[in-house]
C-alpha cells in the first residue's frame, strides 16, 4: 500500500518540479526581451542627452539659455528613470536565473542519490536515509538561496554607489553648467560694454562731424565776409573813379561848395553882422561868439555894403582891386594857408569864412578843384573836416614874414577874430606900425567901443 502511493507520489511531485521550471523559464525569457528593450531605450536617452549638450555648446550665443536648460534636465531625470528600470530589471531576472539554477542543482543531487541506491533489503531499509539525504538537499537549497540573495544584495548596494556617483557626476555637470552659464553672462557683458563703448565712440564721431560742419560754416562765412569786403573795396574804388569822372566832366559833387567855377565868381555884397553861419571861437569856447549876440542890429536894419571883394590880397603898391576873372585865375599850391567859405548844412543858414590849408590839387584848368582842411585847433589833426571846393570860394593868405601895405582907416576887411578861427566882416580903425598889428571894429560890436588887434596877415579884403 505504501509502494503504490510512493509511486503515486513520485511522478506527481516531479511533474510539479517540470512544470515550475518551465513556467519560471519562460518568465525568464520574456524578461530578457524586455530588459534589451529597456536597454535600447537607455542607450537612446543617453544619445539624446549628448546631442542636447552639443547643441547647446555651439548654440549659446544665440540659444534661449533658459529653454535649452529645462529641457537638458528633462532628458537627464528620463534617463535616469531608465536607468534605474534597467537596474530593477536585471535584479529581478537574475533572481530568477539563481531560482531555476538552485532547483536544477538539487534536482541533479537527487537524481546522482537515486543511481547510487539498490533495490536490495538493505537499500530499502536505508529510505530514512534517501529522506535525510532529500531534506539535506533542500535545506542547500535554502542556503545557496540564501547565498544568492546576499550576493544581489551586494550588488544591490553596488548599484546604489553607481548611481550615487551618477548624481554626484550629475552635480559636478550641473555645477559646469552653472559656471558656463556664469561665463556666458560675463561674454554678454563684455560684449554689451563693446557696444556701449561703440556707441560713444559713434557719438563722438557724430560730435566731430559736427564741429568740423560747424569750422566749415565759419570759414565759408569768413570767406563770405572776405568777399564782402572785396565787393566794398571794388566799390570804393569804382566810386573814386566815378569820382575821377566826375571831376573830369565837372560834375557837381554833394560836398561841392557855393559857387560856380573857377573861370568865374558872382559876388553880392550883403551884411554878415547878423547871419547865422557857424561861429567858433578858440580855447575850447566853440560856439560862444556870434555877431549878434554883441550889440548887433537885424539883417535888415544894417546897410547893404557898395563895396565888392577882392580874392586876392594886393601885394605891393599901386595894385587895384581885383575882379571876379582875376580870382578864378588865381591858382594855389599845397600846403598854402587861406581863408575858405563851405557849403552851410541849410540853405537858410549863412555860411562863415574859415581857416584852412590847402591839402590837393584836383584837375586841371576850369575842372581844377580843392581839397582844404579846416585848421581847427580844438580838434586833434587826423580829426579835422576835409572839404572840396573852387578858386572862387578861397582867398589866399600870404606867407609869414611878407612886407605888406598899410590899410588905411575906414576899409572894410575879413579878419580873423581873436582866439578863434573864424574871419568876420571888421573896419580898420589904425595900424600899429612897431607891431603891423591892425585894430578893428568888428561888425556888432559898434556900440561897445571895442576894439580887437589882428595880426595884419590875416585882414584880407572883404568878400562876401
């Protein structure tokens, strides 16, 4: 009876054993395919992470930092997740591997056991030890187990290092990372105080051009003046040889004094006692004396004078008095003192003799023409009026030291009025023999009783 369940027993319990290592041989199978799978795909994760770094290393110009960043991170947490899968994939088959290896193992031990024994009476009686001899197996199963978990926990343990040392690398990367983001940031810094530098030295040039625009527009203005001043000059050159002309053609000028030219002087004889002509006196006193303010009666009230002028000073006995012809002959040199009447700024004014001196001699014969500069003594050299004027408007002084006549009393002559340059309308009361000092009766000083010596080269006969 207990033959026929042995038997029973046996081939069910080793099917069992078949079937085990069958099942568990298949699952071992399917998790190679899928730890290869795993295993492509780790590979694929980790060629994606070094083609993002290298387009990150030639792109970081350019590249949106930030972005490219987030998505290195996203391919480095996938690969270590697969990573990781690979690692839990490979334990597990190799549990599985030990598994069968162990029950392989043991099936071998049970089967050299079974060869050893015999169907004798002893053998039979030695099933305890058959028994004892299986439960030693398993219990080496057991330990080789054992062995094996250890062994896996080891490497368990080593994997753990592994990837310890791949998140210490992957810190060390980040780090890199960092500092290559730090010198990225600098090389933009540079490159933005570049261009700030570009820009000033762009101001710079722009503030150059614009002061040489600025220098240009001066000299072109410089030149313009230049040039005005050209056109001034050629202007008063073409004025002074319309000038020339004019004298030529006898042509009145604006300065021209009363009268007509030299070949000819009207003369009318009128009372000079109450014009009012210019006045000068002498010692910075211009304007001071006017022959009306002393004692003088109205233009109308004074008779009209019969006796005409001379131009010319009678020089030696016997000389008569000359007539308007004569004077228009009479020709004068420079440098010669003469007594001039100018053109009086208002036709209503009556124009006064002056002191002068002959500074040129304009054209010749009936165009000639004089330029004569008042002596006024109150006014510095340079300073002086020049005028322009003819023959018929001069009457000559004649030259210190020169033997002159004796003017006999009641004559009446142009004198120069004392400490002033201004001749008047006088009569001659006497002549002082020792000094040829004249003493004059000026006209409006009548009712005074005044008197005035003048020296005698400068009483010249009366001229209107």
């Amino acid at each position: 009876m207990s033959q026929r369940s042995r038997t029973a027993r046996g081939p069910g319990r080793n099917g069992q054993q078949q079937g085990e290592e069958y099942g568990l041989w298949q699952s071992i199978k399917e998790d190679l395919k899928h730890l290869i799978d795993l295993q492509n795909t780790d590979s694929e994760a980790v060629q994606i992470i070094i083609t993002q770094d290298q387009h990150m290393h030639s792109n970081r110009d350019t590249m949106d930092a930030e972005a490219e960043e987030k998505q290195q991170e996203d391919n480095f947490r996938k690969g270590v997740k697969t990573a990781d899968a690979v690692q839990e994939q490979i334990k597990r088959t190799l549990e599985q591997l030990n598994l069968i290896r162990a029950i392989q193992k043991s099936k071998d031990e049970e089967a050299e056991s079974k060869q050893v024994s015999t169907p004798s009476r002893s053998s039979l009686l030695g099933v305890g030890s058959s028994r004892s001899v299986g439960r030693a197996g398993t219990r080496e199963r057991e330990k080789e187990r054992e062995r094996e978990r250890e062994r896996e926990r080891e490497r368990e343990k080593e994997r753990e290092k592994e990837r310890a040392r791949e998140k210490e690398k992957e810190k060390e990367k980040e780090k890199e990372r960092d500092k290559e983001r730090e010198r990225e940031k600098e090389h933009e810094q540079e490159k933005e105080k570049e261009k700030e530098k570009e820009r000033e030295k762009e101001k710079e040039k722009d503030r150059e051009r614009e002061r040489e625009r600025e220098r240009i527009k001066e000299e072109k203005e410089k030149k313009k003046e230049k040039e005005r001043e050209k056109e001034k000059e050629k202007e008063k050159e073409g004025e002074k040889k319309r000038e020339l002309e004019r004298e030529t053609e006898r042509e009145k000028d604006p300065y021209e004094f009363d009268g007509p030219g030299d070949e000819m002087d009207i003369d009318t004889s009128t009372n000079l006692g109450n014009g009012q002509g210019i006045s000068r006196k002498g010692n910075g006193e211009r304007g001071d004396w006017l022959p009306y303010a002393r004692d003088s009666v109205p233009r109308g009230d004074v008779a009209t004078s019969s006796v005409k002028a001379d131009s010319v000073e009678p020089q030696g006995p016997g000389s008569a008095m000359t007539s308007a012809a004569q004077r228009s002959r009479v020709m004068f040199v420079k440098g010669q003192d003469v007594v001039f009447k100018p053109k009086p700024a208002n036709l209503t004014d009556t124009a006064e003799w002056f002191l002068g001196k002959v500074q040129q001699v304009l054209g010749e014969g009936k165009s000639r023409r004089y330029k004569v500069k008042d002596e006024d003594p109150d006014v510095a050299p340079e300073q002086r009026q020049e005028y322009r004027t003819s023959a018929s408007n001069m009457i000559p002084l004649p030259p210190p030291g020169q033997d002159l006549l004796v003017l006999e009393a009641g004559k009446t002559v142009l004198a120069l009025y004392p400490d002033s340059t201004t001749f008047y309308k006088a009569e001659v009361m006497s002549t002082d023999k020792s000094t040829g000092r004249v003493n004059l009766r000026f006209e409006g000083e009548e009712n005074s009783g005044t008197l005035q010596e003048v020296e005698r080269r400068f009483v010249v006969e009366f001229r209107n």
